[in-house]
C-alpha cells in the first residue's frame, strides 16, 4: 500500500501544495499510485506527531511506502522523527520524502541506521541538556535568583493549610474532582496531599 502523508500548522493552503507535490512525483513513477491520503492538522506550535499519522504507523507493514513531501512533514522533534524512521525500518516499510530527496526503504542496513538514530536521539538530548545547564549558570552569575522566590505558596501548601476541612469533606463522601475543583488543584497534587497525610 502506498500513503501519502500531508500535515499543516494553521495555513490550509499548504495541503493542496503537499498533494500537489506528492501527486507530480507520483505521476512519474511507473506502477505507482497513492492508495490512502492521510492529513493532520496539527497547529503551529505542534511539537507531537499528529495523530493520524501515530494511528498509521502502528499498522504499517512490510512493503508499504509511506510518502511525504518533505520530512519535517513527520515531526518538529529530531527525537520524534528518529523513533518514527525507525519504526519504519524496523517494518521494513519504506518511507520517501520528495523535497528532501530521502528514500528510507529495505535496502538500507537497518541494524546500522537505528545505532545512528540513537546516537543522534542521544546527542540531542545532551546537547539540550548542556543548553539548559549554560542557561541556569548564565542567570546565576548574572545575579538572577533561580527556583520558586521566597515566601512564594505552592499548591500543595494552600492544601496542607485546609487539611481539616478537606478531611471532614472527605469524610461528607464529597468527591476527589469535586475538591480538586473546588481548591483550584489538580488530582495529582491532591493524591500527593492524600500520600502525605496517609489519607
């Protein structure tokens, strides 16, 4: 089976440029044709894969072509995209990115590719990592104080100081949504009150 993936932020016009593409590339294939067309509409600050094309994944198979119109089509993580390159690896599925001029497809190693998609995960994630470390000493020479100022009520504290009336309001048989939404608090930072307290 052949699928063309088409994903957008917000500017619909981008789709038919997609399918336009997608369709030219096709046309000069011999023996080629789309079977399914699969759009997500992602928004423009989208960092996940869209659903459609998780959906599509997971049922993929052997053999199948999964085409694109470039490959920042897939993911705006470099993590992201890696895992989903090699999922199609691992199917033996191919996956082409026309603008890109990118064909992933059996012939490749795939042993050898998911090591480099791993390293790279790897050095993505600790060249973050190192970012995020320069940043906080940056701040912390310049005089800037880090973490939650003084004085400052979490959470947790505006429930710590209700602890008799959310006891006795347990005791009334109120709900956990119904407290949760009556402190303003989510149900994680009340079970955490709940743990504390061994309630």
């Amino acid at each position: 089976m052949v699928i063309a993936y088409l994903n957008v932020g917000t500017d619909r016009e981008h789709l038919d440029i997609q399918r336009n593409m997608i369709n030219e590339f096709v046309s000069k294939k011999d023996n080629l044709q789309v079977d399914k067309w699969i759009t997500d509409v992602t928004g423009e600050k989208a960092k996940r894969m869209g659903q459609k094309l998780e959906d599509t994944l997971e049922r993929i198979k052997e053999g199948d072509v999964l085409i694109v119109s470039d490959i920042t089509r897939l993911s705006r993580s470099v993590f992201e995209m890696m895992e989903i390159l090699s999922v199609c690896l691992k199917k033996k599925a191919s996956l082409w990115c026309i603008e890109d001029r990118y064909i992933f497809d059996s012939s490749m190693d795939y042993e050898k590719m998911n090591k480099a998609f791993m390293l790279t995960v790897d050095l993505d994630h600790s060249l973050i990592t190192m970012r995020t470390k320069d940043t906080l000493m940056e701040l912390k020479h310049s005089g800037k104080k880090l973490g939650r100022p003084v004085g400052s009520k979490t959470k947790q504290d505006s429930l710590d100081e209700k602890k008799d009336e959310i006891i006795n309001m347990l005791e009334q048989g109120e709900t956990v949504a119904a407290i949760c939404q009556y402190y303003n608090v989510s149900k994680n930072t009340f079970y955490k009150f709940k743990k504390n307290y061994g309630l």
